[in-house]
C-alpha cells in the first residue's frame, strides 16, 4: 500500500466508513469525524509510518501538519515520511 | 441551615510553600512554570509545568512516615498542617466526632504506581514494598490527614478529574450547612508531574511546550502544575463563638453533568452550574465582581467559558473581572480547584485581583475582562470559581466577605 492509500484507510477507520468513501476534497468534519478523532487518527498515522507529526489541537491552522482535507493531510504525512525516514 | 465559613488554609504549588508566598506571587503576577526535573524527561515532547522548587521530602518527613506518604499525600498533610494551624482549631473529644476530611486528586499516589511498575516490568524485580496498595490508593491522603488531626467524622475522597478540589469543598461546604458534620478540612492534593503523568497528557496534544496563556488568542494549551490546597469549612456560628479569623463565607454550590462529549465542554453544562450556584447561593447576578476561571488555555475550553460566563451575566459580564490563575500555577489537574481558592479568597479578603498572566493577543471569541498580566486592587461582593472537567463534570463554588 502506498503512503495515500494507508492514510485514507486510517480516516476511513476513524470515520467508520468504506474507504471509497473518503474523497479528496472532503474535510474531517465532513467524514463526521470529531476532535477526539483526529488526535487518534494523528496518533495512528504516527504508528503506521513512525513519525512524529506536530500538530497541536490548540493551534491546528499554526501547526506545520495540514488537516483542512483528505488531500493536505496525504501531502503532509508524505513530507513528513520524507524528511524522518 | 447553617452559614458556612472558612477559617484557615495552606498550601503547597508552584507559587509557594505556604499562602502568604503563594498570594504574594499572584499578586506580582509570577509564573511557576518551568522546565520539568524528572527522571526520562528527555522522552517527552512536553518538557514543561509548574514543578515545586527545591521541594526535598526527608526535610519534612521521616523514614517511616515516607514508605507510606506518596508525595500527593505529602502536599496534602503539608497542607492540612498550615490550614489547622490557621484555624486554631484543636480536635479532641466532641469535636473530633463531628469532624471530617473531604479532598479531591484525580491520579492519587501516581508516583508509586510509576515506581512499583518500573520496578517489576522494567527491572523485571519480582517483589514490591508490602505498602504500596495504602501508598498508592487515591484516599490515602485524606486518610492520613483524618489520623494526623484526630478527625472522627465523615471522610472520604472525591476524583472527578479537573473538578476534584470543588467538588469536595462544594461537598464539605454542605455537609457543613446541613449540620451533619461541625467542621470539614477539604481540598485537593494532585503529584501528576511524572514521566507517566506528563507522556498520557502529551497524547491529547492540548498541551503547551512554552507557556499557559489563558484567553489569550495566542493560547497553546495547557500546562500541568502540583501540590495542594486545602481549608477548613466549619458553621458560622461556632467560627464566630471562638474568635476566629474569618477569611471567606461560602454560600452557594452547585454541580452538574454535561452528558455529552468525554472531553469536549459544553456551554450549557457550565453556564447552568453557574446559574444554580449562584441561585443556591440566593446570590444576584450584578452582585459578583471576580470569576476565577477554569481557564486552562485550551481552545475548547476558553471559548466555552467565555459564551457561557457571557450567557450568565448578560450585560454585568463588562463589570466582571475573570482571571485564569493556571497561568501562574498551572493546573493542578484535581488539586487545582483549591489552590485556585486561594485567589478567591485574596479577592474577598484583601480586595486584590490575582491577573491571567501570559496575556498577549486579544480573542475576539472572549470579549471579556481577563485581569491582563497585573493584578488590581478592587472590592467585591460575590465571587464565583469555576471547575469543568473532563468527563463532563462541572462545579462551581459561590463566597463572599461575612
């Protein structure tokens, strides 16, 4: 699986839902998936491909992870599986 | 129903060792908070929180009280001492009966679970001290406590998270006021600040790495604190009877549930405990002037207060002065609704406003009068203190000058 496909199975987890369902322009909350979700979803991502994302809840728009689509978080886990691996 | 009065409290946090430390540097506006000094720090991403300086445990206790007081009973004995010492009070025959202890932690003795679990899943040791069950359990402090004043009556431990202390001075203050008990010693005592205590509160990603700025639109998150708070509740009529130094009346609580999110706060939940705190403290709205602020530093939970302080006191809310002392002290977790006492207290007493310090960006979501980084001279005549849990749990205490 590549890095894109892993990632969409982890939101489609979190979202309980099939993952031809998570399309690239949708946001989180349009997955229905909440605060508490996306704090698992990062801690999962970190798990899958060890990495360390900074994001902090207090701050997401300030933070260098980009969770404001399917797409922007694929490109962020993608950079950062580049620079940490 | 009888009046309810607060005749002596300690402390020990960040700020200080004893209350007239700890309120001089609310006063001044000083910031506890620190680089942390533990073992594996190096580990966390969070690497700050309001440690007590140069606190050496054999400096106040001996060998054989330490195999049995884990340091969050450390604070609270520490604590109770300076509170009894206060109050004057000398528990003995009657008294003792009708005398009790209520506090709240929401980790107990963590740092011997972390010790004991180091031992025997890190080192791989196959044996652990015959006492760490009555170290570790979260009633060891209130325990110790009722055996070291002598106080028969009913005692018991609250943990509702960030909610603990005010759920146990709101539970004591009625135990008081419907005559059950003459004199309750309450609070809360919380030792979060270990390696495990810090790495489970790093995984919300609520947390701050540089500094708690309450309402402030530049907030990053939370930062822990430790120590305790604790006071003696006893009846007006007794306090008075015996000459003593009245620093507070507590006239109303109030306690509710938001039964909705396990994290997520919940405006309605906070703003209907302060409307029935202030209701059972038969208490008018335009009668408050300071609110100390659950205000951790959270996005969630500062935009939350604020709407629901906002809802509560309609137009009064531009006469209200709201301060989040986390800032200073950080937060206590289930010791920090006492601690934060104190500064009701300071308010009441002294007429001195403690400030949310770290202020630096106004929020347009909190349009409110945050007390900025100086404390104020100012008189009131009511003052509410805010607790909002985790959980869901929200309690709120009502005090005035007698």
């Amino acid at each position: 699986m590549t890095v894109h496909d892993k990632v969409i199975k982890i939101i489609a987890e979190q979202g309980l839902l099939d993952v031809g369902d998570v399309s690239q322009t949708a946001t989180l909350q349009d997955l229905g998936i909440d605060s508490l979700a996306v704090v698992e979803s990062i801690f999962a991502i970190e798990e899958e491909f060890n990495i360390n994302v900074p994001f902090n809840a207090n701050l997401p728009e300030n933070s260098d992870f980009d969770i404001s689509s399917v797409s922007s978080i694929v490109k962020s886990v993608e950079n950062l599986v580049a620079e940490q691996s | 129903m009888n009046r309810v009065v607060i005749t002596g409290s300690g402390t020990v946090n960040a700020l200080g060792t004893d209350v007239s430390e700890t309120l001089l540097s609310m006063q001044e506006g000083k910031c506890g908070i620190g680089p942390l000094k533990f073992r594996d720090v190096d580990r966390l991403s969070i690497k700050i929180g309001a440690q007590i300086k140069g606190y050496t445990e054999t400096d106040y206790f001996n060998r054989q009280e330490l195999v049995l007081y884990d340091r969050v009973t450390q604070f609270a004995i520490l604590a109770a001492r300076q509170a009894v010492n206060e109050s004057g009070l000398i528990f003995g025959g009657e008294l003792s009966e009708n005398s009790g202890v209520l506090l709240g932690t929401a980790a107990g003795g963590m740092n011997t679970w972390e010790d004991n679990y180091r031992a025997v899943f890190e080192s791989g040791k196959n044996r652990v001290h015959p006492f760490v069950v009555p170290k570790l359990m979260n009633n060891a402090a209130t325990s110790h406590v009722s055996m070291e004043f002598n106080l028969k009556g009913p005692s018991f431990t609250v943990s509702t998270a960030c909610a603990s202390s005010n759920h146990a001075i709101g539970l004591a203050f009625q135990m008081v006021r419907s005559g059950m008990v003459d004199v309750m010693i309450a609070g809360g005592s919380e030792a979060m600040l270990t390696f495990g205590g810090v790495k489970a509160w790093e995984g919300l990603r609520v947390m701050s790495k540089d500094a708690c700025r309450p309402f402030s639109d530049n907030r990053s998150g939370m930062v822990q604190g430790e120590g305790a708070g604790i006071f003696i509740l006893e009846k007006y009529e007794n306090a008075i009877s015996r000459g003593a130094n009245v620093l507070a009346e507590i006239v109303g609580f109030a306690m509710n549930s938001d039964a909705s999110d396990i994290v997520v706060p919940s405006q309605h939940g906070a703003s209907t405990a302060m409307i029935r705190a202030l209701k059972d403290a038969r208490m008018d709205i335009n009668d408050v002037g300071y609110i100390n602020a659950h205000g951790t530093g959270t996005r969630a939970n500062d935009t939350t207060e604020c709407a629901a302080i906002t809802k509560v006191f309609g137009a009064h809310v531009k006469k209200l002065m709201v301060s989040s002392t986390k800032s200073m002290h950080g937060h206590l977790i289930g010791g920090t609704g006492a601690v934060e006492l104190l500064a009701c207290i300071m308010a009441i007493r002294d007429g001195i406003i403690a400030p949310t310090i770290g202020y630096e960006q106004k929020d347009t979501s909190c349009d409110i009068d945050v007390v900025p980084n100086i404390a104020r001279n100012a008189k009131v005549k009511g003052v509410v203190s805010n607790a909002f849990a985790f959980g869901g749990m929200n309690a709120v205490l009502v005090m005035r000058p007698v």
